[in-house]
C-alpha cells in the first residue's frame, strides 16, 4: 500500500496554468480556482471590452496571498498563431514549463439551419475546433509531465437543440478530439477530459434562447437551477490536480445530473 499524506491546501502550488477566455463568465471562474488551489495563471481573452474585466481578475488573484500569480495574454483563438503567441508570453511571465491547459473559450451560434451559411461554420469552427487543437498543439513542446489538458464542451455535444446544431457539432468534435489526444498523450503520464457543463451563469447563457433554459432547469435534477461557475470550477480544479491521475479520454457532465450519459 502506498502512504498516503494528508491533501495539500494548495494543491496546484508551483504549477503553471492557461485558461483560455477567462476574462468573464465560466473562464474566470476556472481561473480563479486554480488559483486559490495555488498555480500560476494565464489569463487568456480576445476583446478589448474584455481587458478591463482580465486586469481586474488578476488582481483578484492578487489579493488571494497564496504564492499564486495571474497574468493577462490577448489573442484570437480563431488565428492559427494564437496558441503560440499565448505559450510564448506564459513562459516568459512563468518559467520553463506549462502543468494545465483549460480549453474553455468557444463562441455560441444560434440560428435556424436555413439561415445557416458556410462562412458561420467556419467562424465558429475555427475558435471551438482548431483554436483547442493548435492550442494544445503548442503547449504539448512544453507541458511538464503529468500534464492535465482540460477541454470545455457542453451538454449540446450530446442533446440535440433547435438552432444549436452548428454549436453542438463544434463540442461533439472537441469531445472526439479529446479521446484521441488523451490516447496520444498518455505515454507521458499527462490527461486529456472534456467537461460539459450544463447552462451556467454567464453572459453567454444570456443568450440561449429562455425556453430551452427553463426546459432545462426543470429537467435538472439537483435542486433545478443552472449552475454557477463554481460548480464547473470545481471539478475542473479537481481534474488539474494529480490524485485524477487515472482518468484520461472522459467526457464528464457536470451538469447537476441534467444529462447521464
Ligand atoms: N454558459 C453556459 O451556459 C455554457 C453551457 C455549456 C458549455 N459552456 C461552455 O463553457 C465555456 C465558457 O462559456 P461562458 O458561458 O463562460 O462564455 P462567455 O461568457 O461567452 O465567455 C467566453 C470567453 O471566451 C473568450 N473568447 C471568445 N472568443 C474568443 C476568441 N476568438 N479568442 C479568445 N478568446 C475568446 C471571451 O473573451 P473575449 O470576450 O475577450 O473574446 C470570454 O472570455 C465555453 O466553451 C462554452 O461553450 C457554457
């Protein structure tokens, strides 16, 4: 049997993380709690509207007084040097090495099919599909082994919604690409998870239109709300920790039990 010592209160303590769209909404929620588990965080955001909201979460991480560090990478997921520009920066602010990526930062699209076109596929695609893959891409050189990658989906990956087919299919391919990197990542000892959080407070939730978020707070089992960002961050931060070291290729609902898959 393996001695076990007692939980650390600072987990993540002198690890390096990217959460990526995390100047609001469920991003800063991630970010804020690797964080307060110790890591030193990139925040990643693509607007200038959102430059303000970034400064003050790294303040806020700031004020936390834990060894933990923030610090602030502009950059378009929707470019194919983004991911480069965002390693490049980590690592002169941090060091050496990269511990965790959080794919968090997607666009959402709703819209009938027939007023669907090519060039939103591709606007969508490019920020939710080969933003992950080229971000990941560029991290792997320098992820220090056992290295985490988490990647957020939705439950839209797998419920089908009027409107959503195009933002869903843009999760259903992140789910693939995370089995087939967590099957190519694994010699090292590192982990690739998708989580799917179900509607979760923030200005994209906004968004989705109100019948199919009432529809889903009353098909949510636990206590039929949607959920905070902490309630993802928590099994994000969990994920980035090593005692989930035996989970790889997952697709895990964190969505008060609105999906069972
Ligand atoms: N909220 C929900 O109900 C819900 C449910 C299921 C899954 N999710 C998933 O959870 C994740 C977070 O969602 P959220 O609700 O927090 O979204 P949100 O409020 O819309 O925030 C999106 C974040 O992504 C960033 N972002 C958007 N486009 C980007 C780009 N091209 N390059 C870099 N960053 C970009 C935004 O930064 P800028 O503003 O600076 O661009 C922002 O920080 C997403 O993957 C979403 O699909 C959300």
């Amino acid at each position: 049997m393996e001695k076990r010592t007692s939980p650390s209160a600072l987990p993540l303590q002198g690890k390096v993380a990217i959460v990526t769209g995390s100047s609001r909404g469920m991003g800063a929620g991630l970010a804020f709690e690797l964080a307060r588990r110790g890591a030193k965080v990139a925040i990643v955001y693509s607007s200038p509207k959102s430059e303000t909201l970034a400064n003050d979460l790294v303040s806020k991480i700031a004020s936390l007084d834990n060894g933990s560090e923030a610090t602030m990478v502009k950059a378009d997921l929707g470019q194919i040097d983004a991911g480069e520009k965002i390693v490049a920066e980590t690592l002169a602010k941090f060091g050496d090495s990269i511990d965790i990526l959080v794919n968090n930062a997607s666009v959402e699209f709703d819209r009938p099919l027939l007023e669907t076109t090519a060039e939103d596929y591709a606007a969508i695609f490019n920020v939710n599909v080969p933003g992950p893959l080229l971000m990941t891409k560029a991290v792997v050189p320098h992820l220090r082994a056992p290295g985490r990658i988490v990647n957020i989906s939705s439950v839209g990956a797998r419920c089908g919604f009027a409107q959503l087919a195009l933002y869903s299919a843009s999760k259903a391919a992140l789910e693939g690409l995370t089995r087939g990197l967590a099957a190519e990542l694994g010699d090292a000892g590192h982990t690739v998870n998708a989580v799917e959080p179900g509607p979760t407070e923030s200005e994209m939730l906004d968004n989705i239109p109100k019948h199919i978020v009432e529809m889903q707070k009353q098909t949510t089992p636990v206590e039929h709300r949607v959920a905070k960002a902490d309630d993802i961050a928590q099994v994000v931060g969990w994920l980035a920790e090593e005692q989930s070291r035996w989970i790889s290729g997952q697709t895990i609902s964190a969505s008060g039990g609105y999906t069972m898959l």
